[in-house]
C-alpha cells in the first residue's frame, strides 16, 4: 500500500499581480414578486495585491452577498468576478484553494482543542502531517494560542475563538483572506488586538485582506482602499483619507433640543456664508464649513436668532460618518438601525 499522501494542487493563477480581486457588476436577487430583495444591484470593485481592502457598509447593506459570491458560497444573477485569477463560477474549486474565509458565525470545533481544530483544517486542505504541525505552531505562536492549544476551545475567550477562527483560514497559506464582520460581538480590548493582527496580516506576509464592516473606526484605522456600500450599491471608493479629503474644511455637528425644528435650524444655517452641505438626520445637524472656529460662532448665534434650541455641539475634521452622510444621503447610524431591523 502506497503510504504517500496526495495533496491537491491548484491550477496556475492568470491573475494580473498586481490584482487580488475584482468584480464587475454583480447582482443578486432573492425571492421574486412582493417578496423579492435586491441584495446587490451591480456591485464593483478591484482589490489590490498585498493590501488590506475594506467593505465599508450598514446591516443590509450587501457586504456579506458580496463576499458570499467571491468565496464561491453564492452565485450572481448576473456580472463576473475573479479571485486570485480563477473565475469564480468556472473555476470554484481553484479559487477556493487560494482563498481563507471567516464568515460572521465561529467556525471552529467548540468539542476540540485548538490543535485539533488546526489540525482537521489542515488534512481538509490534503496538507502533508509535518507541514500541519509547523504551520499550526507558527499560527499558534502569532496569535498567542500556543498556551491554549490543547484545551477545548469551548473554554477560550472569545477574543481567543476569533483568532482560531482567522488561523484556521491561514492554515493553507492562502493568497487572499476575507474576513466578514471578524470583531463583531468582541469587547474593546479584544477587538483593539484583532485590528493589530489583521494590520500585521499584509504588512509581514503580503496577505491581501478583504474585510466586510460596518465599524467606521475599523475601516478608517485598517483599510489601504475601501469601498461604501448602500442599497446593494458602490456610493464611493478610495483611501479613507481621500475620502475625508473630499470634504473641504471642518465638519460642525449640532445636536437639536427638538428635532421638530429641523426646518428652521436648516434654513439658518444654510444661509451663512462659508457653510456648505447643511444635512440634517431625526436631530443631528451637520454642516462643512471652510472656518471652523469662526463660523461656528456664526452658526450658533444664527440659530439663537431662529429660536433654535442646541443640546450640543462639536467641530471636527471630516469623518467617514460625514462621507457616507454625503452619498447616502443618510447618517450610517441610521442606515445601520434601519439595516438591523429590516434584517430582523
């Protein structure tokens, strides 16, 4: 009997090298009549190599849809997308080989150890036994798990869990990972330590990384590029400091005593000169304005001569808040309130 083990090899990549992913108009439906919901509607996007690339959205908004369809696990109505090179439809299997995914939900063997865990992924990826054991050390040792490894990973932290969940998805050395939500439920410390590992992912290995969020932070503090996603739409795409950058000046934020007059304080500001893109969401006001220090005083005693009443103000520079507030059309609060109960 042969004791030689087979592993699989993924056909050559055609991919240009300097282009991890990209899609071209993807659309998804599901249901059909009263019923139906347009989770996608001609999303796309081009993902450079060895870059942490962000997916920046509300619930519902279809970040998930979309990575679904570029690991394979969704088919669009219509459109095309490669990864790593394969053709996601017509080469699947491929594309799943240089892939790693952690969907929002743990994936992992709560009944097993870390080593276990670690191990099974590695023999589903036809992995030789003495590749596994150095590649689970090595990610054991990166994630500091190492102590852990032989416990149920039932009784990890779910900071811990989480990581499992990344190195399990790291196991075959992928060329591309994509990371849905991955610090979703964390608390602030653990979620503060992923954001390290995901920025340490590409800089130390020249991992491309595609993470879905709808954590405005997350995006500004680890995405290279990033895309914001609406309704199943791309409403703008670039670095997240390009895209603050389009937003001259600074941003004056004012917290209405009574949204009722929402009207009136719009129109009083809208008339200040130096104030431009006045917006109001329920009884936040926001407007841009070239002098900040100035024309918020401006800002303020107009709305006193309105008989506006303000709970609060602040001036900052432009957010990704403010950037979404301008092509959506609605603050991202909002939209992920909206998003979460529609989703309900």
């Amino acid at each position: 009997m042969s004791t030689h083990q087979h592993v699989r090899v993924a056909p050559e990549s055609t991919a240009p090298p300097d282009i991890a992913v990209e899609a071209i108009d993807l659309t998804k439906t599901y249901g059909t009549g009263d019923k139906a919901v347009h989770a996608l509607a001609g999303i796309s996007l081009s993902v450079p190599a060895g870059t942490v690339f962000g997916m920046l959205g509300p619930n519902g908004a279809g970040k998930s849809t979309t990575t679904k369809i570029l690991t394979t696990l969704a088919r669009a109505d219509e459109g095309h997308a490669r990864v790593a090179g394969f053709d996601v439809e017509r080469d699947a299997a491929a594309v799943r080989h240089a892939i790693g995914y952690v969907p929002q939900k743990p994936c992992f063997d709560p009944t097993a150890t870390g080593w276990e865990n670690l191990s099974l992924q590695g023999r589903i990826y036809g992995m030789p036994k003495k590749e596994i054991a150095r590649r689970g050390t090595e990610l054991l040792e990166r994630f500091g798990l190492a102590e852990a490894a032989n416990r149920l990973t039932k009784k990890w932290s779910g900071g811990m869990q989480r990581k499992l969940d990344v190195a399990l998805a790291l196991i075959h050395h992928p060329q591309v990972l994509f990371l849905d939500e991955p610090t979703t439920g964390l608390d602030p410390e653990a979620r503060a330590d992923m954001w390290a590992e995901i920025a340490g992912l590409s800089k130390t290995s020249g991992l491309t990384v595609v993470l879905t969020t709808h954590y405005l932070e997350e995006a500004d503090n680890l995405a290279d590029n990033l895309v914001i996603i609406d309704h199943g739409r791309v409403v703008a795409t670039g670095t997240p400091d390009e895209l603050k950058g389009q937003l001259e000046g600074e941003t004056i934020q004012i917290q209405l005593a009574d949204p009722e007059a929402r009207d009136v304080a719009v129109a009083a500001v809208t008339a200040i000169d130096g104030v431009h893109d006045v917006s109001v969401d329920d009884a936040t006001l926001r407007a841009n304005v070239t002098d900040g220090a100035s024309n918020m005083a401006r800002t303020l005693v107009a709305l006193d001569s309105s008989g506006v009443e303000i709970a609060s103000v602040t001036l900052a520079r432009p957010s990704l808040d403010d950037v979404y507030l301008r092509h959506a059309g609605r603050s991202f609060r909002a939209a992920d309130e909206a998003g979460t109960k529609e989703a309900a």
